[in-house]
C-alpha cells in the first residue's frame, strides 16, 4: 500500500474555488503542510454596485484575518469572481498560474469544461454527503430534513464533469451521529473531514494512485430545498424538530401555523408534556405545539434568538478540535500495477 503520509516527489499546484471560512481553511493548510502549492483562491465576488460596500469590505477583512490564522506567511493571490460570471476572463487569468489540479466547494453552478481542461489532473469537487445520495445544492439541510443524516451523511471527494455531481468518486468520509449534535459540531467534522481529502486523497489521485469508482446508475434525492416554507408536520418527533434547528435552523426556517399565519420558530426549551391536540399557540416569547412524540415549547424566531445562535456558534468554534476520520478510497493502484 501507498504511504499516504510520505513527502511528495514533486509539489502539486492548485487552484481553489472556494469561499474562505473557518470550515475551508483547514484544507488549504492541509494541502500546504503536505508541500503542495496554492497557485491561487478563487472567491465569490461583490455583486455589480457593491463593489465598495461595507459587506464588500467585511468580506474581504474576514477572508485575510482567516488566512492569517490558518496559512500564516503564505502569501496567496486571492480572485474575487463575481457575477455575472466572465468565465473567458477567468480562464484567461488562470491559465498563467499553470496549476496541475481545480479543487472546489460550494461552488453555485457548473464550472464548463473549458476551466477543467487547463489543469492537467482536472477538477474535484467537495460534496458534503455521500456520494450517489443526496446530489444536489442543499445536502446537509436536506439530509437532516429527511432525517438521513446519520445514514448519508459526510464529505465525497470526486471528479468534476459537465454535470452536477455525477463524476468519479475518489473517497470518502462518513459523519457519525455525534458531529450531527448541532452547527458546531458539524462544522468541525466538515472541516476535517475536507482537510483530510484534500491534504492526502487528492494529491494520490494527482500521482495516478488513485483513480476512482464510477458513480452507480440509479434514482437517488436529489438535495435541494425549495423557497416554500417549511412546516412542523404532526408526525415529526420532538428530537427531530430540535435538530433541525440545532443543526441547519439558521440556512432552515421552521414554522408552526398560529391563528391562520406561519410562526418561525427557534431554540427548542422543553417538552411540556403528552400531546394534547390543541393548535400551536405563542405565550410570552415562546411557542408551544405538538409533535408525534408530546407537546414541546421552542423560542420564537426573534433578534433575541439570531444573538443567541451567534454566541453558542462563536463559543462552539473555540472549544471544538479537529476530528480525525476513516478515509474510504475508491480505485486505488497497487505499487505493482502502476
């Protein structure tokens, strides 16, 4: 077997196309600390007027201050891509950077095959569940939606081609029920898991170690979640409801009918009791209705609730290590049969 850990005979360079989070950091320090290069960061771009705006602005404080926590001296060209998206341009800015490899999250739309083809190790992309289930822009809240989470739920590191989602899977690593505990957890385990693939799965796929299984054929959930809004439904338990919004409340909104209007609801406080039947009802912040399981009590969304979110995310990002995962590659080449 390969030694995933040894030194590289030669440094691989990459072009990332990512948005700089707390999450994505670890894995452009993973692909460093191996001895690779970061030939440039591709990021999302203001919108046409916002150029100078102060979101513009914060935006750009918070990527350098997380670049300096996490890379520390590097210094890397950092391309803002904004819409509408000029992707002449860009490749035209890229291909002086001569990368060998395209690694990319989150990204919102296809990337065309004329930016793939300038890397001669081509694209991969990050999807945050496992790969054939859950394709789609919205896998994590819709994994927790269906209540999937903990049997689809993780991080597939794959190639990029002219669908979405639908390349070769390289590898990947399965979430436990633990990292699906709230947004912090989750966070940690996405951003080790990335780190992990990046930092020791792509460069073998780069050296022609590993090579990859086609994806099966096959209906799988297509994971997006629409513009309409989400409402309790009566056979949803009690726990199921609360991690929702422990874990995808913020990007999820959840609302229970009160007097003909959708209430937003927010932390989950206390199970009241049996359920009783009664209609969703608002007494002094707080919104009582049943689930299949009792009657609960949540907070109602308000400015209140959005604080409160921030401090427990702010206090999870502290006190949260790395996690460390199994790697499950797909493909792989024996030393005799390279």
């Amino acid at each position: 077997m390969p030694d995933h850990a040894a030194a590289p005979d030669k440094p691989i360079s990459a072009v990332f196309i990512i948005e700089i989070t707390p999450i994505t950091a670890p894995m452009l320090a993973g692909w460093l600390e191996k001895g690779h290069r970061i030939a440039a960061i591709v990021v999302p771009g203001p919108r046409p007027g916002k150029q100078s705006s102060f979101g513009t602005w914060r935006r750009r404080w918070r990527r350098r201050l997380v670049l300096r926590q996490h890379l520390v001296r590097a210094e890397v060209p950092v391309i803002e891509f904004g819409r509408p998206h000029d992707w002449a341009a860009l490749c035209q800015r890229l291909a002086g950077f001569n990368a060998d490899v395209l690694i990319t999250f989150g990204f919102p739309t296809l990337i065309p095959e004329t930016v793939l083809k300038l890397f001669a190790k081509g694209g991969l992309n990050l999807h945050p569940a496992l790969l054939p289930n859950y394709k789609g822009p919205h896998p994590i809240a819709r994994l927790v939606l269906d209540g999937q989470d903990e049997t689809h739920g993780g991080v597939s590191l794959h190639k990029m081609t002219s669908g979405f989602d639908e390349g070769d899977i390289l590898a990947q690593i399965a979430f436990s029920p633990g990292d699906w505990q709230s947004t912090a957890t989750l966070s940690r385990a996405l951003a080790s898991g990335m780190k992990m693939l990046v930092a020791e799965a792509a460069p073998d796929h780069s050296a022609g170690v590993l090579e990859g299984m086609p994806q099966p054929e096959g209906t799988f959930t297509w994971a997006q979640v629409g513009r309409t809004p989400v409402v309790v439904g009566s056979q949803w338990s009690s726990a199921h409801v609360a991690k929702i919004w422990r874990v995808v409340g913020r990007a999820v909104a959840l609302y229970v009918p009160i007097d003909g209007k959708l209430a937003r609801l927010a932390h989950p406080i206390r199970r009241l009791g049996p359920a009783t039947g009664e209609p969703p009802a608002r007494r002094w912040g707080m919104i009582e209705f049943d689930c299949a399981d009792g009657r609960v009590a949540h907070l109602a969304y308000s400015g209140f609730a959005r604080q409160l979110t921030r401090w427990q995310r702010a206090f999870g990002r502290i006190r949260l290590g790395q996690r460390f995962f199994e790697i499950r590659r797909f493909g792989e080449r024996t030393e005799g049969s390279r």
